[in-house]
C-alpha cells in the first residue's frame, strides 16, 4: 500500500470511530477539542501516563491490549493528546506492539513528501500518524471551528489564526498546518509558508506592545463572544484574552465574578469597538486572565442598579491543568 492508500484508510478509521463514539454532533458544533483520552476509555483499553526515557508511547496489542504515554516534562498536552492519538490509530486498524519515538509520531512533513516521493516510513506508522491527524483535527471539525471563528479561505492563511485554531483544537500549531494540507484547505505553498512561522513568533501578535508573558512556553489565546460555550485544553500559565463588546453608553457592563484562585485576573481595560467612534456604539472589554485548575466561568452583562437583568452572558469551560500524569483525570473523575 502506497503513502495515499494509508491515507484514505486512515481517515475511514478514524470516521468510523467518530461514528461509534457518537462525535459527529460535537464535531459539527465545533467548540470543544476532541476528547482521545475518553475515547480509548470509552473503548476498555487501559490507558496510563509514566516517565518514559526516550520513547513518547507505547501500544500494547498481546497479551492484553494497552496504551502508555509519556509524562515527560518536555511533552506538552497538545503532543500529549496527539501521541495517545497516535496509539489509538495502532489499536483501530489492527496494528502489533509499537514503541513510538520523535520520529514515528508529528512527522507529519515526511508524510507530506512521501505523497509525492518514495518513502522510508513504515507502512503501519504512517497509518497510524495519519490516524491521529483526522481522530483530532477532521475536515469536519476544523471546518465548522473556523467557521464560528469566522475565517474564511483567506483567513487560514494567516499564521496568527491558524494559532487560534489551534488552541480551540486542543493541537500544536505544526500539526495544525498540516492537517489543513491534509484536508485540501491550503496549498502546499501556503504550507510551507505557515510552518515558517513559530508559535514564539506569533503569540506576540497576540499581546499589546510592551506586554510581557512569565512564562516562554506560555500560549495566548484570544477569545470573543463567538466563543461562547467554548471548551478549552490548555496548560498552567497560558493567558486567556476575552474581548466582548459592552453597552456602557446604556450603563451595562460585564460581571467579573471573583473566584479566586481557580482564576488570576491579570488585565481589565476597555477600547472603541466602532473605528466611526458612533455615540452609544458599544466598547470593547478586554479581560486577561490565567490559572493552574479547571474553571467554569460564566460572565453577565448588567446594570450595576436596579434588578440586574443581563441582555448578555458569556460562558466558557478552561482546564488550565495541562499534562497528563498516572491515570488519565477523565478516569480518575469516574471512580
């Protein structure tokens, strides 16, 4: 089977375990990361996060079926999820033992060339890296994500949003890139392009000039009201910028509940949101918060007087926990 072949497999594996999972609902809602670490509960394999030297997972096929992921330090939650991905794609299409290093897994640049050059890579890992990228990263759910994101074809182009997408993904900007190759939503040049641009590069896009973030590995991620509902997978210290629209000319303005310390407010400021400066044209809020726990946070704009009827909300689910360690929290929630 040829490099193409893997691919059309791959992605009928993966669409089928979406339909068995019943996540086709939640791919074309497009607000939440696609939740790997429950599948392959959901489907009684064992699942187990252990310090691994060298190797970032493992699949388990005899004499009992398994999966082992990394807890490295180094492995961030986006390669986490994209690893057990990995392995999941052994289990679904019937592959042996596999112990899976840098190089078997987010190759996908080699899968690329391979398309259009003979190749190297294993048959079964090619598979299961393809795998990986449609369980995670469908055509479908990129799709409707961008849509709520609203980017059009011109928009996946620029690096800034393809970071977004991203982050609403639950992946790592690379992998992102070449899941948009992948599903034909970019060109080859539009490729190579994009993967020009590092993560470092473009989250300073992200924040105002003179702005600093602690932390280098640290993500920003910017959310409006479009992103009500949104669920999101992140890791200790990443930012979180909402910019919504509030109705002071009418004496409205957000609620900011006080739930410390699940959540540290880092910024609260306001700017125009009408470039016409119109009289009574609403501002935009703009609230910066981090966190190291999982936090429902739900926001109401109201008057400060009178019986504090709200005309908006804004809600969003943030697990701010990051990597994944033992027994997998989905598992651990369970018992």
């Amino acid at each position: 089977m040829n490099i193409r072949g893997a691919r059309l497999k791959a992605t009928a594996a993966a669409s089928d375990l979406h339909r068995k999972l019943n996540l086709r609902s939640e791919i074309r809602e497009g607000l939440r990361p696609i939740d790997v670490y429950k599948s392959i509960i959901d489907l009684d394999v064992p699942l187990l996060f252990r310090p691994l030297e060298g190797v970032l997972g493992v699949y388990l096929s005899s004499p009992e079926k398994g999966i082992l992921i990394s807890s490295s330090d180094a492995l961030n939650p986006a390669r986490q999820r994209y690893t057990a991905a990995h392995e999941l794609g052994h289990l679904c299409m019937g592959h042996g033992n596999s112990v899976d290093d840098a190089h078997n897994i987010n190759d996908q640049e080699s899968l690329q060339r391979a398309e259009t050059a003979p190749t190297d890579v294993p048959i079964f890992e090619a598979e299961a890296e393809m795998f990986a990228s449609e369980f995670l990263m469908p055509k479908a759910l990129i799709v409707s994500t961008c849509k709520k994101m609203g980017l059009n074809k011109a928009g996946i182009m620029n690096p800034k949003n393809v970071y977004q997408l991203a982050l609403r993904l639950g992946t790592s900007y690379q992998a992102t890139c070449y899941a948009l190759r992948s599903n034909e939503l970019v060109s080859f040049q539009a490729l190579n392009r994009l993967t020009q641009f590092t993560p470092k590069q473009i989250k300073q896009e992200c924040i105002d000039e003179g702005t600093s973030i602690e932390h280098p590995h640290s993500d920003v991620i910017l959310l409006d009201k479009t992103d009500h509902g949104r669920q999101l997978l992140l890791k200790p210290g990443d930012h979180v910028i909402m910019s919504l629209p509030e109705h002071t000319s009418g004496g409205f303005q957000w609620t900011v509940p006080d739930i410390s310390p699940l959540v540290h407010w880092l910024d609260d400021k306001r700017s125009g949101a009408s470039p016409e400066g119109v009289f009574g044209s609403p501002v935009l809020r703009h609230l910066t918060f981090t966190g190291e726990s999982k936090v429902d946070l739900l926001l109401t704009e109201c008057r400060s007087w009178g019986d504090r009827e709200y005309i908006n909300q804004f809600g969003i689910n943030v697990d701010f926990r990051g990597r994944e360690e033992g027994l997998p929290r989905v598992a651990r929630e369970a018992l």
